[in-house]
C-alpha cells in the first residue's frame, strides 16, 4: 500500500515539475506575433496561389509586417480593393495595382489533325505521357482541360477542345498555369495588349501543316513592327514589351492570324 501512494505522489510531483517548467518555458520562448497579420491574412483572398512570389497569403502577410520593405501590390487576385486594404493596415502609400490576366498561347487551328485516336486517362497530363499528346502538334493545348478545375474563379471553359480564359472572371492567380503540362499558360499584364497565341518552335512549313494558326516565322510583324518590338526566336514570334507601343499593327498583319488582342473586358475589372 506504502508503495502505491508513494508511486502517486512521484508521478504527481513529477507533473507538477515538468508543468512548471513547460509554463517558464512558454514564457521565455514565446514568439510574439504581430497583431497586423492576422488582419492582413484577412483581406488577402486566401486561394494561397504564390502569384505574390512568398508562400501563400499567410508568407506574404508575414513579409509585410517584416520590416523589408514589401509592396503591397503584390496580390494579383486581390486587386485594387486588397492593394488599399493592405496599405491602410501598414501605414503606407497604397502602390498601383497591376491587372493581369491568364492567356492561353494556343489559337486552336491544330485541333482537327490527329496522329492517333488516344483512349487512355482523360486529362492533358495522361495524354501527354504518350507521344506529347493525340494531337500533330504536340505545343498546342491537349484539349483534356486540367487548367478548368485548377481555377477557382471558374475562368477558364473549353470550346472546341482549346482551352479559353473568361478574362472577366481572371484574377491572374496563376494556379491554372501549374495546372498544364504544355507550359501554354502564362499570367500576363493587360497593358500588353497584343499576344502570341502559338509556342510551335518548328520550322513554319512543318508547324503549319499541323495547325493553321501556328506561327510559321515569317518575320512580316517583325518587319512591319515601327518600335522594332517583335523578334523571331526559334521561329516564333516574341514581342518586347518594354517597346511595344501598342499599336496593334502586328495583329492586323499576322499572316496565320496567331497574333491576337486582348479583348476589351480583359482590361476591365
């Protein structure tokens, strides 16, 4: 009997022990939390994207309160109303909000020719896997929408087996761009209003036998381009944006037509 409540009182001492010290402990190696987090965690729109470049919205509210001199414009799917937001809470002039958008660099014109009849998994990645794809040209948009369910805003619909941004609905969070194992998506700024819808590096004779609007590297918007804004690498067509004057002649002279405009309500908000 002495050694059962000898046994209890250890095992009590001893918790009371290691509780005392956990409690010390707690005290002398807390991390204090800036307060301004938490709230800044609760304006960003939490789809944790990393368009910020920091690990999700969580990263980025800690790197704003860091001291580092962050912007605060960072957030892409936030916009101007987060930009403010954030701003406000830091004590800081609120920068401008870029709007950006994702865009799809596939016009589509390959999507009748076929090098096989592919019946395995339905997604772009399974496709992908055997021979780049069922389609000639194994650049384009596979067609099978792995970028559809990736995107939170229900921004992106398939027609015709190619799949297109509903510019609108776009915040740019970039998560549709992980999605597509062609590397097509890209997250682009909406001041660059005149795109390249085609990533064909193959010579344009071969690369338009497999897709009426591949850009074949003519070198006529490179030519005709007054900024000297358009170059052709490994046969494609590349526009400099940083010279770009927007124009828009360059997608009035596209032969093939795979220079296109941002439309209008891509530019809206």
């Amino acid at each position: 009997m002495n050694m059962i409540v000898i046994a209890v009182v250890s095992v009590t001492a001893i918790g009371a022990v290691c509780a005392a010290m956990l409690s010390v402990a707690d005290k002398l190696m807390a991390v204090k939390t800036d307060e301004r987090v938490a709230r800044i965690e609760d304006c960003l729109p939490g789809t944790n994207c990393g368009a910020c470049g920091f690990p999700g919205c969580s990263g980025y509210a800690a790197a704003l309160v860091s001291g580092n001199d962050v912007k605060t414009n960072l957030c892409t799917p936030g916009g101007a109303s987060v930009v403010k937001q954030l701003s406000e809470i830091l004590g800081v002039e609120a920068g401008e909000a870029t709007r950006k958008i994702a865009v799809v660099h596939c016009k589509g014109g390959c999507t009748q020719l076929k090098k096989m009849d592919y019946n395995g998994i339905q997604t772009c990645m399974a496709s992908k896997q055997l021979f780049g794809g069922a389609g000639a040209c194994t650049f384009g948009c596979l067609g099978y929408g792995d970028c559809q369910p990736a995107c939170p805003h229900g921004a992106i619909c398939m027609e015709n087996g190619i799949a297109q941004v509903i510019a609108e609905n776009c915040t740019g969070c970039g998560l549709c761009v992980k999605a597509c194992p062609n590397q097509l998506i890209t997250i682009d700024d909406v001041s660059e209003t005149a795109v390249v819808l085609c990533k064909n590096i193959e010579k344009g004779a071969v690369a338009r036998k497999k897709c009426t609007n591949a850009c074949i590297g003519c070198r006529k918007c490179a030519r005709e381009c007054p900024a000297g804004a358009i170059t052709i690498e490994d046969n494609l067509a590349k526009i400099d944006y940083e010279k770009c004057t927007h124009c828009e002649h360059c997608a009035e002279i596209c032969v093939t037509h795979c220079i296109q405009l941002l439309a209008p309500q891509a530019r809206r908000r």
